[in-house]
C-alpha cells in the first residue's frame, strides 16, 4: 500500500501506481485506467468484482461437480 500512495503522490494516476506494482492482469489495469479517464471508476471497479465473483462461482462449480458422489 505504501508503494502505491508514494507513487500516487509523486503525481501518477492509480493505474499508472497499480502498474508499477507489477501484480495485476493487463485486462484489469485496462479497465482501471479507463474508469480513470471516463470519470467512471466506481463503475470499472463494479465491473471487476462481478468478473471476479463470476469467475469464482465457476471455479467453485467445476471443484463441485469434479467429486464422485459416495453413495
């Protein structure tokens, strides 16, 4: 987080900050540095976390239906 705010305050913008963190996907600092420029950041970051829960529930069905049933 300190990494961030410094970056922040040396004058780059959040995504510019989250990139030089070098730990985010490409497709997610994308769409962070869109929200920044449109004034819709709240809605880029609504956007990621109904990707990621969407992909979550994925995961959790694939793990789900990969268990043989012991009956």
């Amino acid at each position: 987080m300190q990494r961030l705010l410094d970056e922040i305050t040396k004058g780059a913008t959040l995504a510019e900050s989250l990139e030089s963190l070098d730990w985010l996907p490409a497709f997610d600092l994308a769409l962070i540095g869109a929200g920044e420029q449109s004034g819709r950041l709240d809605t880029c970051f609504r956007l990621l976390a109904d990707y990621y829960n969407d992909r979550a529930r994925v995961i959790k069905q694939v793990i789900s239906s990969s268990f043989i049933p012991l009956d």
